[in-house]
C-alpha cells in the first residue's frame, strides 16, 4: 500500500468532505474558512492526484465553479487516505 503524505490544508479538505457521500463546494468552505483561492488550489491539487473526484466531472475547478461543484473521495483511495488522516490525528 502507497503512503500518503497530506498537508494540513489538505487535511482539513478531505475531513470536511468526508468519506460518506458527494458535499458541495459551498459547504466545505464553510467548513474550513480557507479564502477562496486556496481553498480552489487545494482542491485542484487533490483533483490532480486523483484522491477525489467531482460531479460534474472537472479535472480543474474554478472559483466560480467551485462553490457549486460537488466533491467526494475517490473509493479507490479511500484506505490510504484513511491511514494518512489516522495518522495526522494520533
């Protein structure tokens, strides 16, 4: 199994969209208070490394679009990223 090194705003990304299902945009940005920009490149950067995916399917988000996309966890990662969160709590 691959290990996967996150950065704290990454963190922060994945735990407000959570494992369970699709969250919009909007709704993480609440949740993590980022400014608009780099909550846009974090999940840029998380769309690139493939560890979530979007509905519609974008392979960039804009600021724009990013508040009314949707976001999940990609199930093909969802162990590895489990372990890499476990970790960052203990």
């Amino acid at each position: 199994m691959r290990r996967i090194q996150l950065s704290g705003r990454e963190r922060a990304v994945l735990k407000a969209i959570g494992f369970a299902e699709a969250v919009p945009g909007s709704a993480v940005a609440e949740h993590t208070n980022m400014p608009p920009d780099d909550l846009t490149d974090v999940f840029n950067a998380l769309l690139a490394a493939g560890y979530i995916e979007s509905k519609p399917y974008r392979e960039q988000v804009s600021n724009e679009e990013m508040l009314t996309t949707e976001f999940e966890v990609n199930p093909s990662y969802v162990h590895e990223l489990r372990e890499s969160m476990k970790r960052s709590w203990v």
